[in-house]
C-alpha cells in the first residue's frame, strides 16, 4: 500500500484555501484562441486558474470548489501525479469546463487536429466535463469481465486527463487513443483502490460502441452488469 504524507495533504488543503481567496475571478476571458471548440463556454461563466497549466470554466462557484477537489485528489495517486505533471510540463494549456451535455458523453476531450498532437509538441486542449456531477459518477462502464462497472467522477476526470496529457505533450496514439486513455484509467483504478485499501474493477480496454450507459435513477453499475450476464 502506498503511504501517502502528511505533506501532500497540506498540500491539498492549500490548494483549496487557494481557491477560496482566489484573487483572480475573470468573466468570461477569451483565454483560448477562437476557432477552437473551448470557445464554447457560456458568456458569464468564471475562470479560475488550477496551476499554471489547468484552467476551470464553471457556472457556479459550486463547480470550482468541486472539480478543484477532484484534482486534488487524483493528485494523491501516483498516476494522478504523474499525468497533471506532464500536463503542466507540456508548455500547452488546459481549459476543463462546464456543460451539461457532458452528462450523456461522460466527458470530451479535445484540441486542435495536427501533427502536434503526435510529434512531442503537443496542443491546447480542453475537457468538457457534467461539473455538476456527485462523486460516484453519472455514467456506468462496461469491465473487463464484461459486465458494467461503476465510473466515478474521479475516474471519469482522470480518463479525459489522461487523453489532454497525450494530446498536450503529442504523444496521442491517433489510432488507439481509447485504449491509451482507458489502460492508464485502469492504473489509476488500481492506484487509488490501493490507496484507499478498496476492491476495484479494471475496465475493458477493448473499443465496443455500448461500453458507456448512464445511470437511470441513481441505480448501481453492478445492478447492470447482474442484468448483462
Ligand atoms: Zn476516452
């Protein structure tokens, strides 16, 4: 089991009083380039600065506060670690912003298609993410066993990073892209559940269209995956 010190949860905690005193409260800054699907923000949202590299985009300051904890908190695995310091390394930023159509896709990630995106140098990307969303997940996922499996938000965030890591440092796989993102989720899956001294599911790392349902009712993912076998 990893341990993790005491220094990394000052850490977190700084980074959320960071938040609460955040000194920089834009409206509606066109912090991206036009032309780019992160225009697509409401006009009157607020923008709040994660790093140096991560930007938030929320409607409320609700959504701030909890995407902010979200990060924190992939942050305490090592693959959380890891992939936000490449995404801060990358020299390219990161927009993650609100919009309610995220809910059905489970999240999007995206950037400007070029060779970048393979070479090493890598884009801008964005994620566009159901910020509203309560930690264990909107969206079940299909495991590796075949059944469907829960997607926590924490899974659900650090799967769309996963994707801007490679898309911001061009090391996107442009023909498995799915399967990078989904087997780096797998390890977070493992880290955390090591972390937390929990039982985990590992998720399919094979691309099947009706890998992803969302939740009706607030109803379990393993109530499903009883249904599919
Ligand atoms: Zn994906």
């Amino acid at each position: 089991m990893r341990v993790v010190s005491t220094n990394n949860l000052r850490k977190q905690s700084v980074t959320l009083a960071k938040l609460a005193l955040l000194p920089f409260l834009i409206f509606a800054m066109p912090l991206f380039a036009a032309g780019s699907e992160s225009s697509e923000p409401e006009v009157g949202s607020s923008v709040f600065e994660y790093s140096t590299s991560v930007y938030v985009q929320v409607e409320s300051f609700e959504q701030a506060v909890r995407v902010f904890r979200w990060l924190d908190l992939i942050k305490l695995t090592e693959i959380g670690r890891t992939t936000l310091e490449a995404i801060n390394d990358s020299g390219n930023r990161l927009l993650i912003y609100h919009h309610d159509t995220a809910l059905y896709s489970a999240g999007l990630t995206g950037a400007r298609l070029s060779k970048n995106l393979v070479n090493g140098v890598g884009e801008d990307a964005f994620i566009k993410f159901y910020l509203d969303m309560e930690m264990e997940g909107t969206n079940c996922v299909r495991g590796e066993k075949g059944g469907f499996i829960e997607f926590t938000a924490l899974q659900n965030l650090f799967h769309e990073l996963s994707h801007a890591r490679h898309k911001m440092n061009g090391t996107w796989l442009y023909f498995d892209s799915e399967g990078q993102a989904i087997r780096e989720e797998n390890i977070f899956r493992q880290h955390w559940a090591e972390y937390r001294s929990t039982h985990y599911y590992l998720r399919n790392d094979m691309i099947d269209e009706e890998d992803l349902v969302l939740k009706v009712d607030h109803s379990a993912c393993g109530a499903l995956a009883a249904l599919d076998e």
